[in-house]
C-alpha cells in the first residue's frame, strides 16, 4: 500500500470508537476528526457503520484500494445508504451546504450532528494519547528554559517570539495550532509585554494583545521590552498533532511587588486546582476556587484580564487547544479519570501588564498531574 490509511493501532482505533458511543451511520469529514480516528489527516471522508469496520473514502493523497479504502473524486461517488438511514455528520464544524450535499450525495433520509460525542469522546484520552501529550510537554519544556539564553538587550516582543519560534520548529513542532470554534485564530502562541497585556482582543482567549496586523488582531504588536517589565509567553506545544498549553513568565529587571503577589497567587491557584482536580470535580467549582483565592489577594479586578476579562480559568486541551471541560462558572461538566485541561490563571495589572502561569493537567484519581514541568518561578532574561 503505498499510504497506509490508519496510523494507530487497530485496538487503539477501536477504543477511540468506544468512546464515541454511536448508534448509527455517521459520515466524519473534519480533519481533526479523522486524525482522531486515523493517526493521519486524508482529504475525504470515515463511514461509520454500527458493527462495521471504518469504511474509507480518500480524494487525497492517491493510495492503494482495498482494506475499506476506496478512492473518490467527490462525496456523490460514497455509496448510497439504506433507506430511512439518520446520517450523523459534523455539523458544529460543517458548512450548512456542505451538510446538505453530504445528505443528498448518501441518499440519508435525515441528518444529525455528531458533534457532541466527538468532543465528550476526545475530552478523555486514552493512555496512548497522554503518553503523546507527554512528550509535548518535555519538548515545550525543554525550549521554554532556553528563552532566557534567546533573548537580547533591546529585543521587542515579536522578535523574542521569532526566537521561540525558531527553536521550538528545531526541536520539532508542527507550528499548526489547531483551534475549536470558526472565528478563533492565532499563529504560534502568545509573547505580552507591557500595555499590549491590556489590549482587549476579539478572540476568546485569555489574554489579548493588538497583534502586528488587523488581520490577525492578538498577541505581539512589536513593543519594546522594557526594564521592569515582565515578559508573558504562552507558545505552541504541538509536536505530533497533540498539545501541551503552558505559560511562564520572565523577567527584565526588577519587577513591581504588585507583580510578584500576582505570580505568587496563580502558582497557587494552579497548585490547590491540582490537588481538588478528582473525578467527580465540577469544574465551576474549581472556578470558584480559584476566584476565591484571587479575591484573597486583593487581585479580582485584574483576573483572567482587566479591561476585557475572560470567562473561565482553564479549557480541555489535546489535537485543539480549547477542548471540553471548560473551567467556567456556568459549566455543567464534572472531571473524568483521563481529561487533559490547560489551567491559566492570568492577571493584567493596568500600566505593568499581564503576569501569571498556565500548566496542562491529566485528571487522575489523586487530583491532577501536571505535564508540563518547566519551573514556575519567574526567570531573569539577564
């Protein structure tokens, strides 16, 4: 075969599958889907059929046929589909068009989305998909302590990110950044420093930034890093199609003690997140937590942002960066044995800008294991 289709192993596959629970004839077209599935991204299409083996329709790249392979030049060339067949699609991802000639092109009676159980089946990783993640979180790591080394004296903000950049594609990321929802977008991460903390981005991120164009409005927008400022960096963990979402903070000079209590309080709230973080935790109530511990320090006004603050404390990562659960005060989820969660507890204090960590977690029985190691503490960058 010249491109073998799966790239997991047949069990693996067939737990991903469990996990997903479908009772019925499903169509998957998304590319985060069939890398899900697949191990790989195919341009084409994953029939699912309830006691069948994964049927593949591929238009790219050209491989050989058989073993459920067969190749298209459009979906209207997939075979038709029982009558009276419900056909579940991706219809949180897919355009309505595109639902409708998928519906059409399989002669489904009706469609439905499967969305939902997508995403509840990817929000718990299997060992296998953890052991990926981990080692993003080594390789991440392992870059983000040479930042330091890559800075120099009158460096702006996107330059430093150009540094990281750099070293993090040669230790072997990706760079694609793979992102839930239409309009979310970003390039590589986020570098703030100073006032651009402050600049409300339209991105449902937890922090912002101007950015270098209105085309792509968050992040970097080319200021000078400036002594007694501090240095935010939040880059792209993507090394095999999974993530890891860290943040560390650094330092040029002394650094304001309202800065230094602000730090103090999100190691702290990741810390006592990690030890409530059981299956069984409703995820508002780490929330709560960690508002909680914010207002104890005096900080509320500048949590999870100042003059636009985000809604949530921490997010589902894995092949996206904001997967379910979502730390949020009106979250309805519980923790799971296996769900992997960013959790970011970030202030922008007005006229010094924005301070705090982020570290990814996998839910265990005794609480959260954080996968992301590199030191908390904030680092001089001279």
């Amino acid at each position: 075969m010249k491109n073998k289709i799966c790239l997991i192993s047949a069990e693996e596959q067939q737990e991903r599958l469990r996990r997903i629970g479908l009772d019925g004839a499903a169509l998957v077209s998304e590319n985060f889907s069939i890398f899900y599935l697949t191990g790989r991204i195919f341009a084409g299409y994953i029939l699912l059929m309830p006691g069948e083996n994964p049927k593949y329709y591929v238009k790219r790249p050209l491989m050989d046929e058989g073993d459920d392979i067969t190749l298209i030049r459009k979906p209207e060339d997939i075979p038709a589909l029982p009558k009276g067949t419900t056909l579940g699609l991706e219809l949180g991802a897919l355009s309505y068009n595109d639902a409708l000639r998928l519906q059409k092109a399989l002669e489904a009676d009706s469609i439905t989305d499967i969305s939902p159980k997508l995403m509840g089946a990817r929000s718990r990783k299997t060992p296998f998909e953890i052991n990926m993640m981990k080692t993003d979180g080594e390789k991440q790591s392992a870059v983000y302590q040479r930042i330091p080394n890559m800075y120099r004296p009158g460096m702006t903000d996107i330059e430093l990110q150009a540094a990281i950049e750099h070293e993090l594609r040669l230790e072997g990321c990706l760079g694609v950044f793979r992102v839930n929802g239409s309009s979310m977008e970003i390039h590589m991460g986020n570098v703030l420093t100073g006032e651009n903390s402050d600049t409300p981005s339209p991105y449902d991120f937890a922090m912002g930034g101007e950015g270098m164009n209105p085309a792509l409005p968050v992040g970097a927008n080319g200021e000078k890093i400036k002594p007694g400022r501090a240095v935010m960096v939040d880059m792209n963990g993507c090394f095999n199609g999974y993530m890891t979402d860290m943040t560390r903070m650094y330092s040029l000079g002394k650094l304001p003690e309202e800065a230094i209590r602000a730090h103090e309080c999100s190691v702290e709230i990741c810390h006592t997140l990690a030890k409530m973080g059981t299956p069984g935790t409703e995820t508002k109530s780490l929330y709560e937590k960690a508002k909680e511990i914010a207002e104890r320090y005096g900080l509320s006004a500048y949590f999870m942002g100042h003059n636009q603050q985000a809604g949530f404390v921490g997010h589902g990562v894995g092949i996206q960066v904001n997967e379910l659960p979502v730390l949020a005060p009106r979250s309805k989820s519980v923790l799971a044995d296996g769900n992997v969660i960013a959790i970011e507890p970030k202030f922008v204090i007005p006229g010094f800008g924005a301070i705090g960590i982020e570290n990814t977690y996998v839910c265990r029985e005794t609480g959260l294991e954080c996968i992301t190691l590199a030191p908390e503490e904030i680092i001089p960058l001279q």
